[in-house]
C-alpha cells in the first residue's frame, strides 16, 4: 500500500498563505504534486490532512484532496507494474491539477478577511427556484452588515442542481439544500436539522403563485394554494426576525380580496408563547363576571390553545373541543325532538356525522392533500372531471362541515326555551374554525362589556408576534431591473424590529434601465446558435441611422441602477458581478446537465458566457417574427400575416422596445420577439432582463413542452418563476438597514 500525504510547504508567500503539496511514496514509486491551492496555516489540520472548517472554502477543497487521493490509489491498483512509473502517474494527478485550476482560475486562499470582523445576519430560502432572492440578498451589505446564506428549499432537483453550483461549488458557501414538499410531514424536522441549532434571523419566500395570477386561469382547489399556510407554519417555529413573502398582483383581488385578509389574519395569529399564559389567564377571569357566556369562554379558551400547540397535541385540543359540543348537543337532543325523530331527522343525523367528520380533521387532512395531488398530477381542469372532483374537496372541508351542521340546526324547530343552547353550539362551531385573529376580536367585545378592554389591548399587544400593516406592491424597474414586473410583498417584522410598510426605489421614472441597455452586447447571436464567448458588438454599424439614439441610452450607474457619473453600465455590471468583491475565490461559470455531470463538475468545461443559445426556428417563424418586429405589435401586424400565410394560433407575442423595459418575464420564450432581431431571446438574454449576473448558469435542460415544464423546470423556467435580484437586493437592504 502506497503512502499518500498532503501537507503544507514550509515556505509561505509574502500573504503568509501556504502551498499544499501531495506526495506519494513506495517501493517503486516516489511523486510530488503542488495542487495550486494557498491557505492560513491555521486552516490546516495536519494530522487528518484535511482543511478545517474554519476555512472559507473547506468542504469544496477536502473534496478535491479526496478526489486527489481516491484517483492516485485507483491507478496505482489498476496499473500493471511493468507500466507504473512515476512519471504516468504525475501525469494522471496533475490532469486533475490542472483541470481544477482552470475552474479557478487563481490560487484558493480561504479566508476573506474583511468580512470576519462584519456582523451576518441569517437568512434561508424557501420555495427557492433557481436563487433570485438568494442572489439579491447576497449582494446586499449595509455598514458593517451582510447576510449568511443557510438553506433553501425547493420541490425540483433542477432547482437543486442550479443552487449547488452556484451556491456551493461557485462560491464556496456552505447553504445546505432541502428537495422535499413544505407539506410533507418530515419537512419541520429536516429543516431544523439542517440548519443545527442556528438563529434564523430572516425567512424569505415565494410560495408558487400560479392559482392566484392574473396572466392566467384560475384553479379552484390547486394544490398550490395551501402553501401559504405552511410557509407560515415554517415562520411560527423558527419567528424569524423578518420574512418576506412575495407573490403576483393577483393575490390582492383573488377571491374578492378574502385571500390577502386571510393571509394577514394568518400572520397576525403568529403568537408570542411567553405571553400566551397572560392572555388565557385573563379570557379566564371573564367567567366570573359573564356567567350567561360561560361555556363560549371555555370554548375560546381551547381553540386559543390551537394557537399554541402542534402536532399530537393540537389533534387531541381538536377532539376534546368537538367533544364538548357533542356532549352538550347529546344532552339537548331529547329535550328538542322526540325518540323517533333523534333517529331519523336528516338534520339531527347531518349534526351527529357532522361531529364525527371533524373529530376525523387529521385523517380528512390526508385524503384531501391526496386528492389535491391527484388533481394536479392529471391536470384536471376545463372538464368533466374537475366539477366533481372539486364538489367532493368542498364536501370535507372543515369550513363546510361545519356550514352543514349550522344549516342543520337551522332547519330545527326546537321546544320553546331551547333555542339559546342551539344559538351557543352553532357560535361554538363558528370559533372552532375561526383564525386566532377572529378570536381575539370578539373577545374584545367580552372585555369592552366589563369595561376591561385596554388591559385585554394591552395583551394583545404584547402577545402578537409580528407587525404587519398590509401588503404592498413593488415594481422591479423602480429597482434596477429593465423589466415592468409587478410583485406583492408581505413583509412581517417580529414585535421587537422596526416596522417595514415599503421597499425604497433605487431609480427615479426617467432613470430606469432599458432592455437596450440590458441586451446590446449580446446581439451578435443569428439563428440556431451557441455562443460561448463574448462578442464585440459595434453599435454605430449594426443600428446605421438609429445609433446615436441608442447610444444615449447607455448610462454609467451604480449597482442598483442609479445613474452616476464613473459608474459603468447595466451590461457590464452583469458581466462583472454584483457580488461586492465578497467571493474573492469565486469560480468561473460552468454547466452541467445533470446531478451525474455535477459529481465530476471540477473537469466541466469553463466558458465566459454560458445559457446563450437560440432555437432552429424555421423559415415560415423567421418570417412571422419579422413581420411583427417591424409592425412593432402583434395585433397591428395579424391582417398582414394571413395574407402572408404565416398566421399563428398563439395567443401573443412581444415586441421588445429598446427605449423601455420589458413586460413581465414568463416562463416560455417565445412570447418575446428581441428587438432588433426576428428571433426568440435567450436564456441569458431573459436572465439579463431579471437582473442575473452572467457568472450565474441556469443548469439542465435548457427548455422543454408543455406540461413537462411543471415538473422538470427548464432553464426558460427557471428565469421565469425567479424573483429578480436587484428587486430582492433592495428588500434585503431595507432589512439590514432596520433589523436589530
């Protein structure tokens, strides 16, 4: 068996960093490899030969040493001696040398000094997509004040594949990954144990919004619905300092505007555990003096525990509340119908089976999640299907139980002097699906009648953990981002943390970035194409007689898209990065196209510019898109087309205007036509226009059909559902700005 050894040179550079070297020896051979990696002798353990975690870069830097050693025995075993020479195996490690230097492209040395002596703040990333939040909250600093990058989470390994090269291999980082459904009952668990006992100090999200957009239908019963509500489940076990939730426009007027109430009635009901006891000592000591509500106040006081508890434990306050109303309505029944009727009324059997249904909450729980899934797995929608589907989900929803059993009691006729025992069971039920919101509320109302309703305030104060005002609308153009792209934040901020009601603007209306700005460089891109190097693009040639125009459109700015004098340009921001110079050792971009390409990611290819390919389009498309592009609109150019021939079905297209930003960036790429060229954008042109730097790749399929996309999520996906990171930047920034 060979000696392997990694050690550290004796001799460091004029930075005190030191050369790793590898040497193996044995009887017939004897080799010594420099791996092109520096660091702090303090960051080296020399007795494990590995790096300690203490450097920036360890975990990607032990994988290489492993690497290294894993192939030097493999050749060593599989060589025939006759043929093993020192110089075929140098020759085999320094393959593996070099290749990892050329996804460097400069020595590694871990420590970043300037950012050991600033203050992190926390934060994870749920429904994380391909990283646009995370992106932005990375390039945000304030002071001496940054963000650290724990976790994000998401459904789609293509989501996966995208943040571990970015995340762990580009950057170094070492933000761990969830690939599992928030709703899934493990999800908390995993959660927590990745993250290992950290302070959570930020959570922010985009629980996938397709039911409540406006650009499309609307499902009823879409599974993708209910994920607000374990977002916030996520909330109320970590209670973040701030979360952030953003959603599409549509949110606000969904269901007449009852969604974004619930939705605020839902973060409003996070509590305060230590102050908990305070409130329910105080809803106690109401009974006293309101004996005629006696029985509401201890249904109060059990649906507050909801609040409270999870699990097993809210299962069984869940029983024994529907308990105490059946026992109460058990009691009742023969006092308002006789023998006979108790067995056979409809309405006496709707209550009864009514009770059993939600003693059943849990199991009623997991057939409609199931359901739910089915539904979407099927994509039942616009058929004969979907109504009874969608009949049989409302018929075991909590809320319309208990609907049923309230029309029940309607329809009974009971004996003079019974009615109030009916009035309070049917209030009864109305607090059991109430939010803790609601709750308090009418409690309130307790307390104003023995006029001790500022104490009760007071507690309500103390108690609700977050602030919240209402949700508000952001536009991404008001951020830097060359793109009109509206998005509602709900901003919650614990009652300890400044209140947040807006997102300043970086840029005034006559400021904005425009998709020339974003796009020009890379015009030099013709049909069916893969460019993997950058271009010179001469503006005064290409755009003849409207160069001039153009070229004032190009203004030196700040990162966040603020003109000023010696900046430089949106283009070349995205070419340099707006990461801050924080990832000194950050890797040049590279694409693999699946989690096996990611396993030997260290011998990809590097190249400068990566995602910017076009579609073989036809000639009859070519033509299409032409006679749009010169119409300059899809509907002024459709007369024109058919008596061309070249009609389409599909349902639009937009002309991109160079002196303007782009619509709303979706998921499918030929809805957008560039604005020089009868052609769809690309990836990277999409990615421009939401503010992604170029060294960030979208990985796996580029692009795929139809229904596919919803499981697969392409790179055109990908860019699409991403929040831009100028937009999440400037949200990061106003909670740096605030967050104690």
């Amino acid at each position: 068996m060979p000696a392997i050894k990694f050690y550290l040179d004796s001799k460091p550079d004029k930075y005190f960093n030191y050369p790793i070297h590898l040497v193996i020896r044995s009887k017939d051979i004897q080799v010594k490899v420099a791996l092109g990696v520096k660091m702090k002798r303090k960051e080296w353990n020399a007795s494990k030969q590995i790096v300690k975690d203490n450097c920036y870069n360890h975990i990607r830097l032990n994988q290489f040493i492993e690497l290294l050693r894993n192939e030097a025995l493999k050749f060593i075993d599989k060589t025939p001696a006759s043929q093993l020479t020192d110089k075929r195996l140098k020759e085999k490690l320094l393959f593996f040398v070099n290749a990892h230097k050329a996804n460097t492209a400069k020595n590694i040395i871990c420590e970043n000094e300037q950012y050991l002596t600033k203050q992190k703040i926390t934060f994870i990333d749920l429904f994380a997509g391909a990283g646009g939040f995370s992106e932005g909250f990375l390039q945000a600093e304030t002071g001496n004040k940054f963000f650290d990058f724990l976790l994000a989470s998401d459904i789609n390994e293509n989501c996966e594949l995208t943040h571990k090269v970015r995340y762990n291999y580009q950057l170094g980082l070492n933000a761990e990954f969830i690939t599992q459904d928030i709703t899934e009952p493990g999800f908390l668990e995993n959660l927590l144990q990745k993250i290992d006992g950290k302070n959570v100090d930020v959570v922010c999200g985009g629980p996938p919004c397709q039911s409540f957009s406006l650009a499309g239908k609307r499902k009823k019963f879409d599974k993708k619905d209910d994920l607000f509500a374990h977002y916030l489940k996520v909330i109320r076990q970590l209670r973040p300092k701030y979360f952030v939730m953003e959603n599409v426009k549509g949110i606000l007027t969904k269901e007449g505007g009852k969604i974004k109430e619930m939705i605020l009635k839902e973060i409003r009901s996070i509590i305060d555990l230590k102050e908990f006891p305070r409130l329910l000592s105080f809803v106690s000591s109401l009974k006293q003096p309101l004996k005629a509500k006696f029985f509401l106040i201890d249904c109060y006081l059990l649906r507050l525990q909801f609040e409270s508890n999870t699990d097993k434990a809210l299962e069984n306050l869940k029983e024994k509340y529907i308990e105490l109303l059946e026992t109460k309505f058990k009691i009742l029944t023969p006092k308002i119908v006789n023998y006979k009727t108790s067995k056979t009324d409809v309405n006496i059997n709707t209550i009864r089976r009514g009770f059993n249904m939600l003693q059943r909450d849990k199991e009623l729980s997991y057939i409609r999640k199931k359901v739910i899934n089915e539904k979407a797995h099927s994509n039942l929608d616009d058929d004969l299907f979907a109504e009874s589907f969608d009949s049989f989900l409302d018929s075991i929803d909590p809320e319309n139980i208990v609907e049923r059993i309230k029309l029940a009691f309607k329809k009974i006729n009971p004996a003079p002097g019974y009615q109030d025992d009916i009035n309070e069971i049917v209030e009864a039920l109305s607090i059991y699906i109430n939010t803790f919101d609601d709750c308090v509320n009418a409690l309130r109302g307790f307390a104003s009648v023995v006029k001790v309703e500022k104490d009760f305030d007071a507690i309500l104060n103390d108690i609700r953990l977050y602030k919240i005002k209402k949700p508000f609308i952001a536009l991404a153009s008001n951020y830097g981002v060359p793109q009109n792209r509206e998005r509602v934040l709900f901003i919650g901020c614990r009652k300890d943390q400044h209140l947040i009601e807006e997102i300043t603007p970086t840029v005034k209306h006559s400021e904005k970035v425009t998709v020339f700005e974003a796009l020009y460089d890379l015009d030099f891109i013709g049909n069916d194409e893969d460019v993997s190097n950058y271009e010179q693009v001469d503006i005064k040639v290409k755009y003849n007689g409207t160069s001039e125009k153009l070229l004032s459109l190009l203004q030196p700015r700040q990162v966040d898209g603020k003109p000023v004098p010696g900046g430089i340009t949106f283009a070349e921001w995205s070419k340099q990065g707006r990461l801050n110079g924080r990832f000194q050792n950050m890797k040049p971009p590279v694409y693999v196209k699946n989690v096996e390409e990611y396993r030997n990611i260290d011998l990809a290819m590097v190249q400068p510019l990566q995602n910017h390919k076009t579609s073989n389009q036809n000639e009859n498309v070519i033509k299409r898109l032409d006679v749009i592009l010169k119409e300059g609109d899809y509907e002024l150019a459709k007369v024109k087309l058919e008596k061309l021939g070249l009609g389409s079905e599909k349902r639009n297209y937009n002309v991109l205007k160079p002196g303007s930003q782009s619509p709303t960036v979706m998921t499918i790429p030929d809805d957008y036509i560039h604005y020089a060229s009868p052609r769809a954008l690309t990836v990277r042109e999409m990615a421009r226009l939401q503010s992604f730097d170029d060294s960030f790749v979208f990985q796996g399929k580029r692009s795929t059909g139809g229904d596919k996309r919803k499981s697969e999520v392409p790179q055109y996906t990908l860019v699409g559902n991403a929040i831009p990171p100028l937009m999440a930047r400037a949200i990061a920034i106003e909670i740096l700005k605030y967050i104690n």
